[in-house]
C-alpha cells in the first residue's frame, strides 16, 4: 500500500505522458522500435508469448496490433513488457527525442535497471534479474523443459 502511495506521488509530480513528449510521434517511434527488434528486448532477449509462439511455430510475427494489445493487457495486469528505451536518456540528449538509432527494445525488467543505474541506484536486493534467467537457458515465461 505505502508502495502506490509513492508511485501516485512520483506519477504526479512527473506529469502526464503526453507531458513528457510521449504523444503519438513517440508511438510511431515505439512500434518501429518494437519491430525493428523483432519484439524482442536487446538486454536478456525476452519475447511476448504471442512473437515467441510465432517464432516457434516458424511463422511470421503477428500485426503489430495484436501484439501491442498483448503488451498492453501485460502492461496493465503488471506483468512483463517491452518499453522503447531512449539510448542516450533524454535529459542527456533532447535532440535525440524521435531518432530511431537511439532507441532500443527492452523489457520493463531491464528498462528499470537500466534507469536505476542511470540515476544512480543500485537495483533492490531481490531484484529480478533475466540476465541471470538467460545464462540458466530459462527465460521467464519459456514453458520448463
């Protein structure tokens, strides 16, 4: 509880998304991102189940709206997601807003502790850590073997 009370704090005095510059050129930025990528985060290589099942089955990657939809119901139930990460972070380099080759794929696990490295945090003891998933050969969400 004292957790939301803190991110409804932080939420406010950040503004809005559309605020901050995430307006519909971002989302056009996001989704190029995305598939440039191929959905898939450049950090630990997560996938969502629905590219992943895809890529399985040997087939082409679903309309981006299906699996934005996908994300979006992730997202929402606070579960793992893909995030258009800025490179260059913003506040360095505001120039570099829209630039494609600033902007890379990753999952909301590795855009948090990209952006607690970034301001100076260490990731919370506990912390997930997919990279460590990887090196296991298990990702979360792969089905065990």
């Amino acid at each position: 509880m004292h957790q939301q009370a803190l991110q409804r704090s932080y939420d406010d005095r950040r503004g809005s998304r559309i605020e901050r510059g995430y307006d519909e050129h971002h989302e056009r930025l996001r989704v190029l991102c995305f598939q440039r990528d191929e959905w898939r985060c450049r950090e630990c290589g997560w996938e969502p189940d629905v590219v992943r099942d895809c890529r399985l089955a040997g087939v082409d990657a679903p309309p981006a709206e299906v699996v934005l939809e996908e994300l979006r119901r992730a997202k929402n139930a606070g579960e793992r997601h893909l995030h258009a990460d800025h490179i260059v972070p913003i506040a360095v380099s505001p120039g570099r807003r829209q630039d494609l080759d600033n902007a890379q794929t990753l999952c909301d696990w590795c855009h948090r502790r990209k952006t607690m490295k970034e301001n100076g945090l260490r990731p919370v003891v506990g912390m997930a850590t997919p990279t460590a998933d990887r090196q296991a050969g298990q990702l979360p969400g792969d089905q065990p073997r």
